[in-house]
C-alpha cells in the first residue's frame, strides 16, 4: 500500500484569491487530476450541513422495507434513475455483484423520456428537497472544476462547462450494509473500476474504504475528511484529453476485522455531458490515439450494458 497522498487544493484560491492563487489552482488542480486522476477539494462552498442532512435522509431511505424501496425502480432506466438494488450492480471485468444498494437521482431530461424521469420516495419526506439542493449546489462546483482544468490546458473557459449545461448528472446515494447482515464470497463493496463520466465529485463518505491504483502499480487509501470533496477523472474525459488525464482505477474495499465491520455510506457526485454532446477528442500535447467520436449517451448506455445495468 502506498503511503503518497492526493493533493489538497482550495477552491477559494480560485473563485476569491489573488491571479497568483488563481494560477496557483489551476496548476495543481490539474497537475493532480494528470498524475493522480484524483485530488482533494476544500472551501468549496457547500455547507456541510446540507450533506449531513442527505446522509441522514439516506440512512433512514434504506432503512425502509425492501418492497417500498422497489416501488422506487424506474423501468428502463438502467440504473441511471431511482432505486437500484443490493447486488445489481457490477464491475465491467466482474461477474460478482458489488456488496452495495444505491439510489440515483438525476435532471428530468425530455429527450430522454421515462428513463429519466426520477422516482421520489414516499419515506423520508425531505428526501426530495433535501437531495434537489445538494444536487445543485454539487452541479455548481463542478462548472468551476471544468473551467479551471480548460485553463490549465489553455483551452477557452467553457470548452468542458458547456458540456454539463443540461447535463445528464447524477447524485448516486449508497448503501454498503456490515459484512455480517449480507455477504457475497468472493464480492467486495466495490470492485476495482473506473467512472464513466467526466469527473465525480465525491462528497466525505461515512467510513474509510476507498483506494485509488496509482501510476506505479500499487494501491493508494484516500480518505474524505470532513470538509473535503475527493474530485476524481472518469473515462470521457480520459477520451476526450486522449489519456492525458487518466480514468483512474479505484475500489472500496472490505472492512479489513470483524471489529471495523461497519455500514458505510457515500455520497458520488457524478457529472456527465448532456444526451447528444459529441465527446470529440482534443489536440492535446501528449494526446494518445485520437478514440472514435461519440455521444456521451451513447457512451454511458455502453458502458451501463457493461456493468450489468441495461439489458
């Protein structure tokens, strides 16, 4: 296990500090997202509090019966909109069920249909608002990330941001139940993997567990502390840079004793374009193989087929 951690970068330095705090981020933020495909954001403006209050909402979520939660599956979905149950989900490499249950909520995007349209629960009451608000507060953040990584490619300001407008984003709530009340021989809580999205921003999980597969091959714990958002790259935007910033592996593992046997819950934020954005690969220093141009709908619904979630 590698003992390097992930930069620390303050968002205020970018939205209020001087033009040297300013390039200061923009440096680090993506010298980090290049070398780690991961970094730790502070001061970035969403109060804590509104992510207690969705951790409790969550809690008492799945707490409820197994037929209410099912009354919350959105058909034809593939996952990408209410609730989805313990086991469903996969890893791309494995046929093993990851030991966890989630619910996404996500914009209601006409073009889309059914599909996307989000599947409130009656239980709690404040899931809704409560969720709705973290959502956007999540979706404003990351329309400043974007901005500052096209700058540190000297690219125009909105050449990412202007992918998210109208985008297909989605809240995922998770639920990893203690190993001792549901258990899969062979299964982890998440098996190694890599996001499918642009970036994920992921809010302080309740408990430890996530590592990230560094450039050298060994694995790397990352923790979320209270205050930090953990911000890490997913495959379109791997595509789109031509790997310059890497879709990095990663995985939650098993408590390691009986005694750190825990439930543990996660807050991913994961930030897509909208439905027909062309993801079309960049003139980048370093750039690989330019990839096939795509939709970015395309693309997910690919990538969802392959982890078990779309028929």
């Amino acid at each position: 296990m590698s003992t390097r951690t992930i930069p620390v970068v303050s968002l205020a330095a970018l939205t209020a500090g001087s033009p040297a705090d300013r390039a200061d981020f923009v440096r680090v933020f993506g010298g980090a997202l290049r070398e780690f495909g991961f970094v730790s954001v502070i001061d970035h403006g969403v109060p804590r509090e509104q992510i207690l209050d969705v951790y409790t909402d969550i809690e008492s979520f799945f707490a409820r019966p197994e037929e209410e939660k099912l009354a919350t599956v959105v058909p034809g979905a593939g996952g990408n909109r209410g609730y989805v149950a313990f086991g469903k989900e996969h890893a791309k490499n494995s046929p093993i069920g990851d030991l966890k249950e989630f619910f996404h909520v996500g914009r209601e995007i006409p073009s889309l249909g059914a599909p996307a349209k989000n599947a409130w629960p009656v239980h709690p009451a404040s899931f809704r608002a409560r969720t709705t608000t973290l959502y956007e507060a999540l979706e404003g953040v990351a329309g400043k990330l974007l901005e500052a990584l096209a700058e540190h490619f000297s690219l125009p300001a909105d050449t990412f941001s202007k992918m998210i407008v109208g985008g297909n984003s989605i809240l995922r709530l998770i639920h990893y139940p203690k190993l001792a009340d549901r258990f899969v021989p062979g299964a982890v809580r998440a098996a190694e993997h890599e996001d499918i999205n642009l970036i994920t921003l992921l809010c302080e999980a309740t408990t430890s567990g996530l590592e990230i597969l560094t450039r050298d091959g060994t694995w790397l714990a990352v923790e979320a502390p209270p205050g930090h958002i953990v911000v890490d790259s997913g495959d379109m935007l791997a595509r789109i840079t031509g790997g310059v910033v890497p879709s990095t592996t990663h995985r939650v593992v098993n408590p390691p004793s009986p005694e750190a046997d825990t439930v543990r819950y996660s807050l991913p934020f994961f930030v897509h374009p909208f439905p027909e954005c062309v993801l079309e690969p960049l003139d980048l220093p370093g750039a690989g193989p330019k990839a096939p141009t795509v939709t970015a709908q395309g693309f997910l619904e690919e990538r969802l087929r392959a982890i078990g979630l779309l028929g």
